[in-house]
C-alpha cells in the first residue's frame, strides 16, 4: 500500500496570506490527524478528522482549520498567516475503529516571510 | 494532562555500542504508547508501540522498549547501533479518550561516532 502521501512538499508565504495543505491517507483509513512540528514547541496535534467530522482539536487559533472530504482526503488552511507558523506540517493516518496506530506523512515544510 | 518527557535532548554513541533512550510519562490511566525516529527533513516512521500485555515489545530496526508501569517509563533500546540510526527520536504516548491524539516528548537527536 501507498503511505500518507502529503503536498506540496514545501511552500513559501508571505506575513498575511494563506495557506492550504493537503493530505492523503493511507488506503481504507478513515481517520486523519494534524501536527505542526517547530524547533521551540516540538510536535504538537492541531486536529483530527474522522468521516468528514472533526473529532479533537488542539489549542491552536481559530486561523487554523481543516476539512476531511468523502474520500478520507484531508485539507488543513491557515489564514492570515505569522512568521511564527513556519514549521513542518505532518498528517497521520490511522485505519479507526479501534486501531491506535497512526501513519505519517513526510510533511508540509512552510516558510512565512 | 498527559506529558512526556525525554530526558536527554543529545546523545552521542560510537557505532556498534548499545543505546538507550529514556522516557517518563504522565497519564492517568494505561497509556498506548510509541517510539517514532524522524531523519532529517523526514517524517515520522514508527519503531514500535505498546498497548498492553507483554512490557517488553520489539520492534523494527532491531530496536526494543520495556514499559515500567511503577516508573511510568517506556525506555527504548538497541544492542548494537548502526550509523544509520543517526536521527531524532520521539517518544509518545495516545490519549485513548481522545481518537489517540498523541502527546510527544521533545524529543532525542542521536548522532553516531563512527
């Protein structure tokens, strides 16, 4: 099987502007979880979806929001973007019903200027 | 709230030496936990996981972890390393009541001294 595939790979913004990062999961996994990961606060979980519905939430700003589409592909946005949200963006995959184990993708390296 | 803490931000070891990389955690119940390595500019491969039963799990790569419940520790191992193990290593634990949203540690950059 394919793993999480995640694009684009990189990206470059500008202070401001927003963003759109996509995530596909694993096939047959219905669940998609978001990690931001940043030299001074590490891993931290953004949000997850389950069957199109959010299912937990991290302590992020509203700017921050996702969606999951009927397929389990999954799409995270970030409006008015800081300087501070450069980071690496990684998604998970896991199947649900039960098992715990989630994939990741290589991650989405986003640089704000 | 849960936390994990892993002690250690570097560790060096010459090739072929043993390592060990610690991890505390704090969570109310039995918690699932994991190790994941991320080499440079990579993502998260996972190494193992424990959910319960035997505390001593194997895992890929030729690495192992024992979870002591009376520590709250879920340290991982492995007898001989490669210099191909040079990466960062992070350790987590999932929140059951929460989809598994993990909860990492900062995390362990191994370098390996050839």
């Amino acid at each position: 099987k394919a793993g999480v595939t995640q694009t684009p790979r990189y990206l470059i913004k500008t202070r401001g502007q927003q963003v759109t990062l996509s995530c596909s999961p694993i096939s047959g996994h219905r669940s998609v979880s978001w990690y931001q990961q940043t030299p001074g606060q590490g891993l931290q979980f953004l949000f997850e979806y389950f069957s199109e519905t959010q299912r937990n939430k991290g302590n992020f700003p509203g700017r921050f929001s996702g969606r999951q589409f009927s397929n389990s592909r999954s799409e995270m946005n970030v409006s008015t973007l800081e300087l501070g949200d450069s980071a690496l963006y990684l998604c998970a995959s896991r199947p649900a019903g039960g098992s715990e184990t989630q994939y990741f993708g290589p991650g989405t390296r986003l640089l704000v200027l | 709230a849960q936390s994990v803490t892993q002690p250690d931000i570097h560790i060096t070891v010459s090739e072929g030496a043993s390592l060990e990389l610690r991890c505390n955690y704090s969570y109310g119940a039995t918690p699932y936990l994991f190790w994941y390595v991320q080499s440079p500019g990579q993502g998260l491969q996972l190494l193992l996981k424990y959910f319960s039963g035997d505390t001593l799990v194997q895992g890929i790569k030729g690495f192992e972890a024992e979870f002591k419940r009376s520590q709250s520790s879920f340290n991982l191992r492995k007898p001989s390393v490669h210099w191909s193990d040079a990466a960062e290593y992070f350790c987590a634990v999932g929140e059951k009541a929460a989809g598994n949203k993990l909860t990492f540690g900062g995390g362990t950059r191994v370098l390996v001294k050839p």
